[in-house]
C-alpha cells in the first residue's frame, strides 16, 4: 500500500511541474531563512558555556548613582582582583583582565631586523589564576607556573602560525609596543563562541605597577576582573563584600557623592546584558526574540502559501478524487496519499534549503562578522532541527488540503462541480490576509529602520566633517622626558608647513568617536557632582572642527591643565541657562580648580545616535593620541604620501596609520545599516512568499470562475472589466491585512525607536507607502492571471456546456 502511495505521489508531482516547483520554491525559501535565523540565535546562546565551571563565574562591573539616575560601566579598578582574593573568602579565585586594542606587535627575524603589525583586538594582560577560572587548554607549557613573571607571554596556535610560521615557539619572543615579553607556553585556539577572545596572553605583572599606580580613581572598559565562586556558597556575601570594599575606597553615605559601588553579572549575561560592554561583539535578548519570531514568520507564511496553492490546483484533481472513492478509497487513505505528496514536496525544500544555505553562510558570517557553520556530521540539532520542521511544515501545510480534497463529494466532483467557494474559499481569504499581514508588518518595519536610519546620517551633529584625517599618535605618559612629550607638538608644527595642509590639532580624540574619558566634578562651593565625558584638546581643536563658541573664548594652546570650555549641556547641568553667567566660575575636576573659559554649541561626542552628553575640553598633552589635520584641494593622496614621510621619521617604530572623519562616522553607522539590510533581506523572502500564495489565490479562482468569465464574455463584459473583478477581490484582502497589521506594526516600531536618543515620528506617511506597495506588489503579482483570464476564448471555456 504504502508503494503505491508513493508511486502515485510521485507521479502526481511529476505531472503538476509547475505547481510542484512553486510550492518547493516556497518552501525552501522560508525554510532557508528559517535556518540562517536558528543558527544564529543558537550561536548566540552558545556562548562560554563550554566552561565547566560556568555557573560559578561572574563579572565585576561598576556603577554610580548621579543626578540622572544609575550608570554602569564594564570597568573596575585594576587592583580589585587583588582586593578580592584577600578580602572575600567565598571567592574561590580572582583574575584581573586588561584588553588592548589597536596592539603594536613585532616579530624580530633572523637577520635582526623587526616586522611590525598592528592588531585590532587578541592581546590581553592577565594573571595565572585565569586558568583555575575558564577552560582554555595550554598545549604546551607548565599551566601551574605561566604568566607569573613580567614580561612572560602566551599566544595561541592561530597567532603562533601567523607570526612565526611554526607551533613550536616556547622560548621565542615577541614584541608588544616594542618591549619584548618571551613566550612560555601555547594555547588552544579559543572557540568561536566566546567573549574571551584572546589570542596573546601577556603577564599582568608586567602592569602591575601602573595599575597600582593608578588605585581606585580611574577606570578603563579594557580592565575587568572575574571571579570564581567557592561551591555552595551564597552571592550575599559576596555582594556585602563587594560593598565593603567600595566603602573602604570611596567612603560611607555622603562621603561617596558619586554614589560608586560594584555590581555582579553572571558569566552567561555578558553576551546579553547591553547595560555594559564587553571585549566582543554583543546580541541582545530582544534580538533573540526578534529573531525567532521572524523565522516562526517565515515559516507560518510558506505554509499558508502551500495550502493556498495546494488547494487553488484541487479543482484539477476532482474527478481523480471522485473515481478513487467510487472504486472503494476512503477518506483516511486520500489524506495519507495527499499528505504523501507534502512530506515529498517539504522533503525536497529541506534539502535544497541546506544546500542554499551552505551557499549563503559565508556571506553571512562576512556580512555580520558571525562564525555560523552546517556541521552535518557530528551537530545533532541541526538534525533534531529538520526532523521538526520536515514534519511540522508537513502537517501545518498539508493537513487542510489533504482534508478539504479528501473530502470532496464523489457526486459533484465527477460532474465537475468542485463546491469549494463555501467555507474552504473563505478559509483561504483567511490565509491570504494572514500572510499579507505578516508581509505588510515586515514592509512596515523595514521602511521605519531605513528611515530611521536617514534620519541619524543627515542629522547636523555640531561640527565639520569632512576633509578631516585622523591619525593615531603613540601616547606619551608622565615620566616620559620632555623631549618625548614635545614630539608631538614637533611633529604638528612640520605637518603644518605641508601645502595644503589647512589646520592641525592634538586630542584625545576626535568629535563622534568612543574614545572619552567619563568623570565628574563640582562647583566650588557646592559638593553635588556633575557627570562629564572629558575630550582632552589643544588651542586649534574648536577652529578645525568647526565647533561654535557661544559665549566666552576657546581654548588656550597650553600643554598642561589651564582653563576649560564646555557645552551648552554641561552648563545646563551645572545650573546655567545663560551661558555667560558661566564665564568665569570655578570648577573642582581632580583637585585642580580650573575656570570656565568658554562655552560651545552642543555637538556629538560619541555615536552620532546617543544623545548629547555634557561634554569638557580641556589641556593636557599626555593624553594627546590623535592628530586631526584639515585638508584641502584634489591631492589629498599626496598630501597624505607627505604625511606620512614625515611621520615615519618621529615615530620610525610605529606603524603609520590614517582614516578620514566621515568614514569613521560612517562605520559608526554599520550596526543601524546591517540591521536594517537583514530585516530587508528577510522581508523580501516573506513578501515573495506572500506573491507566491496571492498566485496560488489567484489560480484558484481564475480555475473555479473560468465559465462564469466565459458566460459575461458573451454577454458583453470587457477584458478590464474582467480584471477588475478579480482585482477587487485582493485589493480587499490587502487592506483588511493593513487595517490589522498597521497598530501592532506601529506599537511595535515605537518600541523600537525609543532606543534612539534621535528618532523619526511615525506619521501616516509610512504607512500609507507601506499599503502602496503591498498593493502594487499584489497588482503585479495576479495581473498576469487575471489578465490571462480575461482575455481567454470563451468558446474553450464554455464548450463542454
């Protein structure tokens, strides 16, 4: 029995080619977003759950209490591990960990000469006791004795290939901003999955110092410290010891005005928790969910596209319906040979599906900076996957056919009257609308991202952009000679003389960049502290980045702590609405009394889509690390040639590096424009999805209706009278889908855009261009049906009559 099923269903899906190839078009399609989805989210839930020790592991962050409510950073003072292991007994271990980026690193040939690289992200300072915490294999080497001298590395079999073209490297040495540290040992390449990502461990004792150096007052996102804690013990007492320790070092009640303390993150949260950061790339829990929901989406909509298509083909198979009941078929068998012919069809889109998304993990993985693979041999829920999507899908979408088909009346069907513009056909507008309901909510959604996303790149953010290059200048600290210190101003004066070269400034960093320095002060006079992000700048960084001076002077061009300028926020924060009541008050910023020189127009700090903080500029050449230069005329490129010759000369072991302004601004945009490319990508499938099931519609009663289009044919009606009797009927399902989706579409992107310091309003606009285009992509997608229809002989319609 169960061959012929097949035999039949075989031949059923040979002779109904078109039909077949659209319905596992379809299919394939959803099921292929659906997989790149799942692997997605799965990678996310993955990661460091590969540590055995997972569930005792967390992370330290900070966080204040100010007149804006609570903030939280990742960082903490570099000495809390320390502080940790002999102040907390519950602490099983401690482990501090400085993350560098932008790494200068050298490999010294044969012949004494160095090779110099520059390393975006991989190099880490930390201490022994990371491998009594994490699960992280050292393949060669003591892992009771490593990292416990200065100046001792680890680096891992990637990195130990790339630089030395070997494995065997224990003993060999390697420079890290041109100081040698000698490898002692070997490491397992870290997995994929990790907010760990270290390539070269380098020992902490070798910053010890300057870490101590620096105590409890600074903080910095690449100093973490994780801990491990002891077995059955609770975190009470740890999070009392934490806030003992912050007492001992920040004072009890008043005495701590900035309200700092310390909080606990679990180990599993650091992939999640977007309060703070981490030293990876991080994906939300919303996102999961968003995700998920989208691939559930995609699935639903090839489902009700393969019930409408299967059903608008089941007025060609009455009669074969009809006979097989009269030669004695029952009702059960009819839905196993139809639900036959789905598991075939869904077996053939699970299939093809694995073999496109073969094809389009290496440009997802590119596109996102993912790490996705299709490991068929040894990864069961890849398995576990299809199996419940092979049979969900089947059920899902071959159930009702094969129910509506089997249950034909042999009668009218071998008369050939099918009898299914009843319930069957309102059961089908259903599906219609759903799937237009999920198209229109995902057209919604993808033109409030793309105009969101317009709106955050034309926003004036407060200063000059363009013609403006960056380069990273090596930072110089405190003890360093003054000679060394006078480099830089050196090195701006000879780049001024470069023709073309308009302006020139020192800074810590530019306007819209991440790099700022967070801290607080108060008035004098008053101990409320007010929160700051602090640029440090010399005299020419108002002018070249055009920034405007609302009241007062700008900077002078001074090295050392003098007078600061602020913006309209800081001196709205501070109390001031007019600006030059400022001019001239004293504040207290790290014991220094500094007065108020200047106040400036409000202007983007950081991502150009956070809100505009309250901003300081003040002197300080040690913590000079950029220089901005002005350029003008159409020889940029040799300009920069000239730049770079005689930056070379200062800096001969640095590695010369430069990139303009509004490219840096517009990589700032790279996770808004990825976002909403994905969400377009995925839109697209389920909108073509949704065309697919409109066809499916549209068959259906161009087949059930083509002797009524016959009779008015004779009777006078023209073709487009006859269009639009068919047109009609979608354009009324599509605004039923729109009048559905659009709140919830609306609720939805709401929500989202109050994550935008900077947002668009949702007005009719959008959705009104949203309607049109469903409906254009509806009229697009039946008028070749309709019109075929239309202008069909009657005389083949109707001569069977």
């Amino acid at each position: 029995m169960f061959r012929n099923h097949l035999v039949t269903a075989l031949r059923t899906l040979l002779r109904e080619k078109a039909n077949s190839l659209t319905n596992i078009s379809g299919l394939t399609l959803g099921i292929t977003g659906c997989l790149l989805l799942f692997l997605i989210v799965r990678q996310g839930m993955q990661y460091d759950q590969h540590h055995s020790q997972k569930d005792r592991i967390y992370r330290v962050i900070s966080g204040e209490n100010g007149p804006q409510g609570q903030s939280f950073v990742q960082a903490v003072p570099g000495v809390l591990a320390a502080e940790l292991r002999a102040e907390v007994p519950e602490i099983e271990e401690a482990v501090a960990t400085s993350f560098k980026r932008n790494s200068l690193l050298g490999v010294i040939k044969p012949d004494g000469s160095v090779s110099r690289f520059k390393e975006k992200k991989g190099v880490v300072f930390t201490e022994n006791s990371f491998f009594r915490i994490f699960d992280r294999e050292i393949l060669a080497g003591d892992p009771s004795k490593v990292l416990k001298e200065p100046f001792k590395a680890l680096i891992s079999q990637r990195w130990a290939e790339k630089y030395f073209g070997s494995a065997e490297v224990v003993g060999r040495e390697i420079l890290y901003n041109n100081q040698s540290y000698q490898i002692e040992g070997l490491l397992a390449d870290y997995p994929t999955t990790t907010d760990l990502p270290f390539e070269l461990m380098l020992s902490y004792e070798s910053i010890r110092e300057s870490k101590e150096s620096a105590g409890w007052g600074g903080l910095s996102d690449e100093d973490n410290c994780y801990f491990l804690l002891s077995q059955n013990v609770g975190l009470g007492s740890v999070e009392a010891g934490l806030e003992s320790i912050a007492q001992k070092h920040y004072g009890k009640g008043k005495e701590n005005i900035e309200g700092k303390h310390f909080l606990l993150q679990p180990l599993d949260e650091l992939h999640t928790d977007m309060r703070v950061g981490n030293y990876n790339t991080k994906m939300p829990a919303a996102a999961r969910i968003a995700f998920s929901a989208i691939g559930l989406f995609l699935l639903l909509t090839c489902c009700i596209n393969f019930i409408n298509l299967s059903t608008a083909t089941a007025v060609k198979r009455t009669k074969e319906i009809g006979i097989r009941k009269v030669l004695g078929s029952t009702r059960a068998q009819l839905i196993t040979q139809i639900l036959l012919e789905s598991l075939l069809v869904t077996l053939c889109a699970c299939l093809l599906s694995l073999l496109a998304a073969q094809m389009l993990i290496p440009l997802v993985n590119n596109y996102l900076d993912l790490s996705l693979s299709l490991s068929l041999g040894s990864d069961w829920g890849i398995w576990l996957y299809f199996g419940v999507v092979w049979l969900g899908v089947t059920i899902l979408s071959g159930l009702y056919p094969a129910w509506v088909i089997s249950g034909l009346r042999q009668g009218h069907v071998i008369h050939g009257n099918s009898a299914t513009r009843g319930s069957g056909f309102t059961v089908r507008r259903v599906l219609i609308v759903s799937q237009f309901f999920i198209s229109q909510f995902f057209i919604i959604s993808t033109l409030v991202i793309f105009a969101q996303f317009k709106h955050m790149q034309k926003r004036d953010m407060g200063f000059v952009k363009e013609a403006i290059v960056n380069i990273p200048v090596p930072g110089t600290a405190q003890s360093d000679s003054t000679l060394e210190k006078s480099k830089k101003r050196t090195l701006k004066s000879e780049l001024m003389r470069i023709p073309g070269v308009e302006m020139a400034s020192l800074s810590s960093s530019p306007p819209a960049s991440n790099g700022v320095l967070s801290t607080s002060f108060s008035l004098t006079g008053s101990e409320e502290p007010i929160n700051t992000q602090i640029k440090e700048a010399d005299g020419d960084y108002i002018a070249l980045f055009g920034l405007e001076i609302l009241a007062g002077t700008g900077l002078a061009d001074l090295d050392t702590l003098n007078g600061v300028v602020v913006n309209e926020s800081l001196a709205k924060a501070a109390g001031f609405t007019e600006y030059s009541e400022f001019i001239g008050q004293e504040i207290n910023l790290w014991g220094n009394l500094l007065q108020v020189k200047g106040v400036v127009r409000d202007f983007s700090s950081t991502s150009p889509g956070d809100a505009i903080s309250p901003v300081l500029l003040m002197n300080n050449l040690d913590g000079y690390r950029t220089l901005s230069l002005k350029l003008s005329g159409a020889q940029m490129q040799q300009q920069i040639s000239q730049v770079e010759e005689i930056w070379t000369k200062a800096y001969p072991e640095e590695l010369f590096e430069f990139s303009f302004l509004k490219d840096d601004i517009d990589n700032m945009f790279r996770g808004e424009q990825k976002t909403s490319n994905v969400l377009a990508f995925f839109a697209g499938i389920a909108i073509f999805i949704g065309c697919l099931g409109l066809f499916g519609l549209a068959t259906f009663m161009a087949n059930n209706r083509e002797k009524e289009v016959g009779v008015r044919k004779v009777l006078g009606a023209s073709a487009p009278s006859i269009v639009w009797m068919f047109s009609k009927e979608y354009i009324r399902l599509i605004l039923i889908a729109f009048v559905i989706s659009m709140p919830l579409a609306w609720f939805v992107m709401n929500m989202v855009l109050q994550e935008f310091a900077y947002k668009i309003s949702l007005g009719p606009s959008l959705f009104m261009v949203a309607l049109g285009v469903s409906l254009l992509i509806a009229l697009l997608t039946v008028s070749y049906r309709s019109i075929q229809a239309a202008i069909a002989n009657p005389v083949d319609t109707l001569r069977s009559e």
